[in-house]
C-alpha cells in the first residue's frame, strides 16, 4: 500500500507492527521499525502531530544525534548556552558553554518533522483514531486492536507509546502503576527580558514538587512552567510576579510530568512499552524525548529480531543501561525535593563558589546527568564543591 494516511473508513489493516501513539516514541519507533522492513501502522488520537503542545521543549543537541534527528530549521526556535539555577535564599548558579548545548523547540512543528520522516519510511498513519482494547487473535497468530471508531488493526508486535493517559498499557498489563505524574501549567510570556541563550530554574519555598523555569524562545518570548499536585496554574503567576514582574502572558497551556524510575513492564515479548508510559523520563526535569527515544529505537531492533529471527530479549538488555541512569535520577530528584530551603541554598552556593561550572561544562550531559555529574564530581572543582556543601551543611 505504501506511506499512507489511513482514513477511518478502513475497517482492518494487518502489519507486522502496530505502534499505538504518535509521540516522539511512537514516531521514531515506528521510522526504525519500517526502515528494517517492517511494516508498521501508527495510530495517533489526535488529528493533528504536536498537539497539544505538552513540554518546554528544551532539547540537547547532543541528545538529538543519538537519537537520529538531525538539527533542522523546521523546528529549532532558538540555541541554548548554558542555565542559571537559582535558589530559595537568592543564591545563583551560572552554567555555560563556549558552544551551544541544546536547542529550543516548537514542539508540533518537531513532531510533524519526526511524522513526515516516518511517513517517508513507509510508516501509515491512522490519525484520529484511539486504540480502546486488544486482544490476542484466534490461533495466537498476532494481536487485534479494537479502535473507538469501530476499526481494527491486527499485527505480530505491539508498541505501546500512548503517554501518560496508559489506556491501554493497564489494560494489557496487570502490574501496571505509575502514581508519579504531576499537573504542569506552561505560560508563554512576552517582555520576560533575560538572555535568550540562557534557560533558567527557580527553587521556591512554595515550589516542593518541581522547581519553576522560563525557557526562553527569542529575546521577548519565552515559556515559563511550574509542576505541582495543587495549584500550579496559579503558583506559575505568583512566579511570574516574583521574578519577572514586566512581562505580560499571551497563552498558556496544561497537562503533566513524570517524576518517578522507569517502569520494568512492558520490555519483553510481543507487546512493549516505549516513552512516557513506560517511565523512560529524567525524574530531575521531566524530560524523556532523547531517552524515550533511545528505548524506542532499542524497541524497534526488538520487535525485528523477535519477527525476522525469532530472538527475544533485546529490549531489556539495550535499555537495561538508561535505566540504571533513570533510576538513579529518580533517587537524586527524589533527595533534591526532599531537601530544606538552607540546604538547597547551601548546594547551590557551593557548586556556584566551587568552580563546577566549568567541569560540568565540559563533563556534564543533559541526558545522562547522573553520569556526567560523577565525572564532574572527579575532578579538582568537584572536590572542592563536595568540601564546601559539607562545610555549609555541618
């Protein structure tokens, strides 16, 4: 049949591989399952890709090229040097670099870049469309998903990127839990002045679920976001008030955050879980579209060995590093959150008269934080950060 963009009217489609979400998982997933030959239905809820828009959009460089998105002026907005963190007691922590490190990015127009790659691969795309059950198909030879329009589509693996509603992914798995999604309110704001080649945190005494931050778009625009379980609407304006009196929301939206480890369900068999849904997330930011990615590409390898040669258990093992990672981001998000107003400001204090930015600069990785800040913590200036938190603290 070819690339495609399926309509409802179809009532039954067969592939090898349906993958259920057209996230950044589901895409790339189902781009590297189709470029090894496979054929692959994508089916997305929404009419259109991207919306609605439900991150910041701050992306590493780096992290892109390992997932095989190359820099493209369809969806760059703006470059990124460097962060500054601020703490509760007004103490300031000044990364940056000498290059660019990441790149602000219109989220839709990412999406439909990554949808339009898959389409071009030979991806078809039922858009509109939700996936509602699934059931094994008589004779065990494959799985059908029942649509909520009435439609079918029946393959031999399933990939399971549908985000943090996880319709599907409790009904397919018993053991399913992730009682870690947090509300997130995002205000775009005009006249935020600050440097536009800076994105920046604020810890507050009334932020103890997830720090505050303005990731700007150019010198005027930029989007500002506070996650909490009560009231994050109304905590982002007081953040507004607070630190950037003079600027002016045009537009704001809303959904959620994960902040917990990664989910050990879904990485093995005929039926995977990819992205969001599966926890593949930085607990420290919530970011999860570089190692989301990541796992749905391991994904993708999985699901052609399991077909084309009947070898199972590559999944687990790929991911089986970027979860040791996530896991242990959880564990320091989880300490940072639990941490008094004077021991965040003694942290940032430290790190910010300790040298570390340089070494983080030149060691640290968005992605991978846990890694990149042992082997800054390995160093002169670590050491000296490590000596001067102990002083403050005790």
């Amino acid at each position: 049949m070819g690339a495609s963009i399926l309509r409802l009217w179809m009532v039954m489609f067969r592939a090898d591989v349906v993958v259920i979400g057209g996230g950044p998982a589901g895409l790339i997933a189902a781009a590297d399952a189709s470029q090894r030959g496979l054929s692959v239905t994508l089916i997305e809820e929404d009419i259109i890709f991207g919306r609605p828009e439900r991150c910041a959009g701050l992306y590493s460089i780096r992290g892109l090229e390992k997932i095989g998105v190359p820099l493209h002026k369809s969806y760059i907005q703006n470059f990124i040097w460097g962060g500054v963190i601020h703490s509760p007691g007004g103490e300031v922590f000044e990364l940056s670099s000498a290059t660019p490190v990441a790149v602000v990015a219109a989220r839709e127009a990412l999406d439909r870049y990554l949808a339009e790659r898959a389409i071009g691969s030979g991806v078809d795309v039922l858009l509109g469309s939700r996936a509602v059950s699934c059931s094994v198909e008589a004779g065990g030879g494959g799985y059908k998903v029942v649509l909520n329009d009435g439609g079918e589509a029946s393959a031999q693996a399933l990939v399971v990127a549908e985000g943090a509603s996880a319709t599907l992914a409790r009904r397919l798995f018993s053991s399913y839990s992730a009682p870690y999604w947090i509300p997130i309110s995002q205000l775009i704001v005009k006249n935020h002045g600050l440097d536009r080649r800076q994105a920046h945190v604020w810890f507050k005494n009334y932020l103890k679920d997830f720090f505050g931050y303005l990731v700007p778009i150019n010198e005027e625009i930029g989007k500002l976001g506070v996650a909490a379980r009560h009231d994050p609407l109304a905590k982002a304006h007081r953040l507004l008030r607070e630190e950037i009196p003079g600027s002016k929301v045009i537009g704001y939206s809303s959904h959620s955050i994960y902040r917990g480890p990664p989910l050990e369900v879904g990485l093995d068999g005929n039926i995977l879980l990819v992205g969001d849904v599966a926890g593949q997330v930085k607990a420290t930011t919530g970011g999860g579209v570089v190692v989301g990615g990541l796992c749905a590409r391991a994904a993708a390898s999985h699901v052609y060995s399991l077909l084309k040669d009947r070898r199972g258990g590559v999944y687990r093992r790929s991911v089986s590093n970027i979860y040791r990672e996530l896991k242990a981001t959880y564990l320091v998000a989880k300490t940072i959150y639990s941490m008094s107003d004077k021991a965040i400001d003694a942290l940032v204090r430290a790190a910010s008269e300790s040298g570390l930015s340089k070494t983080l600069a030149l060691r640290g990785d968005m992605d991978f934080q846990i890694t990149g800040l042992a082997r800054s913590l390995a160093s002169y200036s670590g050491l000296r950060f490590l000596a001067g938190l102990l002083r403050s603290l005790f």
